[in-house]
C-alpha cells in the first residue's frame, strides 16, 4: 500500500497569504482517489476535496487541488482566520484500504 | 441531512474488548460503506475499517487480527469490537460513511474518546 508523506509538517502564515500544501505518495496513486481533510482542535475531520480537485459540498473556492505524478497539493489562496487548522491527505487504494498522510498543520504566524 | 453519532464506553480495561456503535439518522445505512477510523492522542489519523451495509468488511491489515466490524440493519447502526486492548488503544474513535468507489469520508460523527487504562 502506499505510504503518504505530507510536508512542510508546519506551515507559519499570516491570514491573507497563499498556503501550499503537499501530500507525497510513495507509489502510484490515482487522484481519483486522493482526498484532503481539514481537523480543527477537538472536532471530527471536514472533507474539503475528492478525486484530488473537486470541493466538497459548502467548501469555499479558494481551496483548489492539483496534482503532479505521485504529488499531490492542496492549495489555500488566501487564509481566512478560519483556515488555521490540520490538513490531512487520504487515499483509497486497489485493495480498499485506506491511508491517511501525517498531516500539516497551518498556525497563525 | 445523515448524522453520526458514536456510543461506547469511555474507560475499558486492558486486555479486555473496546465496543462502540454508530447510530446513523437522517439517512439509511443501506447500501452504503460505513468505517471506523480513530486518532491516538496528538496523533494522526488511523483507518480501522469499513464495512457495507450487507456486511462485507475491509480491515486495516495491521489490526485484523483484533477487529471485528458489524451492521444491524434494524437498527441503522454498525459497531466495532477490539480485542485485547492495550494503552495503545487509547484514541477518540469516530465513525464515517465512505463514499465507494473513490474512498472518501464525507460525513463523520463527533468522535468519542476511549481511554484503556486499569
């Protein structure tokens, strides 16, 4: 199954600026099955994208997916005070499992 | 609008079994995934399991050997057992429906945190 590394393990903003998130496969994964979550300090995890680009139902524009090969990016374009939080990757693999990346956390510079 | 709402003990002793149950509202559990997935304290998130809601599962093959998913249609809950817990079973646990086939968790319950201590 493949493992998914999420990197930088902290990123430092300010509200206004763009945040780059990215989630590293170690192999082939498919963005159809690729998905990315937003935890908050003591709530559940919030789906924010599906099949690597597409938002969830309510989730505002300025978060966007992308992929490259086996990189995946969430990107944030412009932190709203709301948007400091933990972000996850998942993906479903061939043999139905699922695995979730380490996470990023986004703080308050 | 479906909603999850987990139940269970809070405190369960080590060596003995952790059960909790996702009571399903607002929605059916037919014809759906359903999984567990819990988050050790400061921790990342781990994937227990899932299972369809005519009970086919899918276990993270790390804790095969001690979990057991389960549906009760009647009921429009499903469970899951694991055995002979240790400290390191200490988490919040929650419950999602997965969205087959791309995988992903689009409603979640609160999550209820489990303690495995004496």
């Amino acid at each position: 199954e493949a493992v998914l590394t999420q990197s930088p393990g902290t990123l430092s903003l300010s509200p206004g600026e763009r945040a780059t998130l990215s989630c590293r496969a170690s192999h082939g994964v498919s963005s159809a099955y690729l998905a990315w979550y937003q935890q908050k300090p003591g709530q559940a995890p919030r789906l924010l994208m599906y099949g690597g680009s597409t938002r969830a139902t309510g989730i505002p524009d300025r978060f966007s997916g992308s992929e490259s090969g086996t990189d995946f990016t969430l990107t944030i374009s412009r932190l709203e005070p709301e948007d400091f939080a933990i972000y996850y990757c998942q993906q479903y693999d061939s043999s139905l499992s699922v695995t979730f990346g380490g996470g990023t956390k986004v703080e308050i510079k | 609008q479906v909603q999850l709402q987990e139940s269970g003990p809070g405190l369960v002793n080590p060596s003995e079994t952790l059960s909790l149950t996702c009571s399903i509202s607002g929605g059916s559990i037919n014809n759906y995934y359903w999984t567990w997935i819990r988050q050790s304290p400061g921790k990342g998130l781990e994937w227990l399991g899932h299972i369809y809601s005519r009970g086919s599962t899918i276990y993270n093959p790390s804790l095969r050997s001690r979990l057991t998913l389960s549906v009760d249609m009647s009921k429009n809950e499903f469970s899951v057992k694991v055995n002979s817990v240790t400290a390191t079973d200490t988490a919040v646990y929650y419950c999602a429906r997965l969205q087959f086939p791309r995988g992903y968790m689009d409603v979640w319950g609160r999550g209820t945190t489990v303690t495995v201590s004496s």
